[in-house]
C-alpha cells in the first residue's frame, strides 16, 4: 500500500496537498520534512509510480503539485511525469543523472524544473521551489511586448508556475492595467517597443513603485552590450537577453518574487507586534501621521483611543508573565475582532493599545463594543480561566497634531482608571474633566 504519512503546519488541514514519488525512502522521507517544514502544505508520499497512482485516483483534484523521481523501479524512463501532467498538476522533477536528450524531452513535458538528487543544498532547493510554486497561485505578473507570439511564450512558462498572467501590448496599455491592478508584484517588459521603449517604461512604473514592492525583469534581443547596465540603472531588478532558456527564465523569476517576500517579510517584522500580531509603534505613528494630514485637510474625521488592560501587573504577579503574556494575545484578539475596516489597532506597548477611528458616527456604541468584547473573553491557561477588564480613552476633537490627539487620549484614559476602571471616557476638551461611562 502506498506511504501516506502525512504532516501539517499548525496539525490543521490546509488546502495545499504536495505528492512526493521516491523509491529511496531516506530521500522520500528527507524531502518530504522539508517541505512540511517550510509550508502549510499536506505532504502525500509513494514509492512507486503505482502507489502514485492510487493517490492520484484517492486524492484526484486536491494534488496542487507533484515532486517526483524521474527512474523509478516501476517507471524507468520518466513515465510517471507524463502520467501526472496529464492530471495538470505542475511538476519538479528529482533525479540522479539526466543526459541531454532526456533533459529536452522533460522540459517539453512543461515541467515546473527538474533538480538533481546529489546533496542536501538540492534537497532544500527543491522545499524552496515548492514553497514558491505554492504562494504563486495568485501572484499576478504583467507581460509587455508588442509581439503577440512572443508575449504568448512568456504567458505560457509563467503559467507553468501557476502566476496569473496579464498581458498588455505595449508600454502606454501597460501602465493602464498597473494603475487598474496595483497588486501586480512583477513586471516582464521588452525593450523595443513603438510607442514607448522600455527604458521609458522603466522609469514611468519607477516614479509610483520602488524596487522593494514591485520588481521590473527587462527582456531584449538588441546586441547592445550597455542596454543591461543602463536598464537596470533607470530602475530594473534584473536583465534577460534573447533567446534564453527556461530553466534561466524561471531562476530569475523565482530569485526576484523571493527577494520581493523577503523585503516583504522584514517590513511586516519592523512593524508587527511579535507578542500579539498586530501593527506596533513604529506602524501606528507611520500610518497615523498619514490619516491626521488628511483629516486636517478636512477629508475624513478622526478619533484616537488609547486602551490600558486593568490590574495587569496583578496579573503577572499572582498568576505568572505566561498568564500576562496570554491576556494580551486575547485582548488583542477580541480588539481585533471588533476593529472596523479601515481603522487602524496596534499594541503601543506593554499593555497598552491604540485605535485610530476613520469617521467614528457613534463613539458611545462603537467603545463600549470594545470594553464588552475584552470584558467577554475568557483568559486560557494550564492553571485555569480568568476573564479581564480595559479602561479606554479617546479624543474626538482634531488637534494641532497627531500627537496631542494622542496625549488628550492618554488623559481621558488617566480620569477612566481613576473613576474605577473597566469604562470608556470621551475627551471634552471644553471642560475640565471628562465623565467616564462605566460597564453597563
């Protein structure tokens, strides 16, 4: 019967089911550990293209991607790619040796790219591709050139890697489709083209998006030895010359869409909250700043609360830091439960939280929601359950900065501990002291 062991991130179900064929069981079992490592996939595992087959008939449409060896006991000569390309699942193909015509015929099988089996680097590149091939789905990716069979090839291989592939015919529609489609991550574009070249097309894309967030592959057959330098200098990530292999297009492609995730990833890291998930201080005070200009241009209305769990140094004295450590990942959860789209939550530090409201209608409804929510949760712990409390405050009135704003918040909260906690208090600044609305 085949090896179905399985293993997945987290002990959930994800949607992604990875098949791995390989009649060694060490490298079956090596390749599958790496994968499971670096992705939420479920990993199906056979020995033979006739366990493979079982799978593929058990599992049939749930397979997004096969790793399979090309000489198997019961396939020797590569069969098992025809049989699992023929389900259209993309496949990277594992193997020892490969001559030349062997390497040509698995490449017209339109494989995802075939890796040697000769050293753990390769084992790793091979969870990397996976893992790459897996975020792809729908990753979109524009090609520009005004030669249609050309752009048809691009399209083609980049399908192959399951990226949703949108292709424009020249420069001026391709920066249409980008203001219409800002979450295109990657750029494909020749550079002779007759309404604009694509060193023009370079800088236009360069002066709304950086390097960082969206990368530009430039393409040329011109001999111009200096056109590589000088793409790359006006604002391209990375350079091909006419005519390529695939295997070259795929290497630059899946370098470029790595860098992107993994400028991506130190952003979010700068600015994410390891305890509780959510936006920190150095996000709150980036993004805050941008939403006060435009309320001070009179385009929106903006309140800023300032939140503090009650009695939380009691908490990490009589019930321990790991009690304190998950009463703040479930106040943020139930905050962020609540927190409308468009309003901005972050943790400013210890127990502290912020919420900057876009064109707050009801204040009295929407921080009570609040103060319920987290009054409602209940703390978890392997001593047992204890429920908690917030004191909330806010300013409604724009100040002369974001940061006043943020001070007659901190001061309304101030005047809700005092008042006894667990309440919410609505900044006057007319008036001397603020009332405090308490649990209801």
């Amino acid at each position: 019967m085949p090896d179905t062991h399985t293993q997945a991130a987290g002990n959930q179900s994800p949607a992604d089911i990875v098949l791995v064929v390989e009649d060694s069981a060490a490298i079956l079992d090596l390749i599958a550990a790496n994968i499971e490592e670096i992705t939420e996939a479920r990993v199906i595992k056979a020995k033979s293209l006739a366990e493979a087959r079982v799978l593929l008939d058990r599992w049939r449409d749930r397979i997004t991607l096969a790793v399979l060896d090309l000489n198997l006991g019961d396939a020797p000569d590569g069969e098992i790619v025809a049989v699992v390309r023929a389900r259209h699942i993309p496949v990277i193909v594992l193997t020892g040796t490969m001559s030349e015509a062997m390497r040509e015929r698995v490449m017209r099988m339109n494989v995802v790219d075939y890796v040697y089996k000769r050293n753990a680097n390769e084992i790793s590149y091979v969870a990397s591709l996976a893992r790459r091939i897996l975020a792809n789905r729908g990753q979109k990716v524009l090609v520009v050139d005004d030669t249609a069979s050309f752009r048809g090839y691009l399209a083609h291989l980049l399908k192959v890697h399951r990226y949703r592939v949108i292709e424009a015919d020249g420069a001026v529609a391709a920066l249409d489709i980008l203001k219409e489609h800002p979450e295109i991550r990657l750029v494909i574009t020749d550079y002779n083209m007759p309404d604009m070249d694509g060193m023009e097309l370079v800088c236009r894309i360069r002066e709304q998006r950086d390097r960082t967030r969206l990368a530009i592959i430039g393409v040329s057959g011109d001999t111009d030895a200096s056109l590589t330098p000088r793409m790359l200098k006006a604002g391209a990530n990375d350079f091909l010359h006419k005519p390529f292999q695939a295997e070259e297009f795929y290497c630059r492609i899946t370098q470029n869409m790595d860098t992107l995730d993994y400028v991506r990833a130190i952003r979010d890291a700068a600015q994410t909250d390891f305890m509780t998930g959510l936006h920190n201080r150095n996000y709150l005070f980036e993004h805050a700043e941008r939403l006060f200009n435009n309320a001070q241009r009179g385009h929106i209305e903006l309140s800023v609360a300032m939140l503090d769990i009650d009695h939380f140094k009691r908490i990490n004295d009589s019930r321990g830091h790991a009690a304190g450590d998950s009463a703040l990942k479930v106040v943020a959860q139930a905050l962020k439960d609540e927190v409308r789209d468009g309003d901005l939550l972050a943790r400013v530090g210890g127990e502290e939280f912020c919420v900057v409201g876009v064109n707050v209608s009801d204040a009295d409804a929407m921080f009570e929601r609040y103060r319920r929510a987290v009054e409602n949760a209940t703390v978890s712990t392997p001593e047992g359950e204890f429920h908690t409390t917030i004191s909330i405050g806010v300013c409604q009135q724009l100040q002369e900065s974001f940061d006043a704003m943020l001070a007659t918040a901190d001061a309304a909260l101030y005047v809700a501990k005092h008042a006894g906690r667990n309440r919410y208090v609505i900044a006057d600044l007319e008036t001397p002291e603020s009332e405090a609305q308490p649990a209801a």
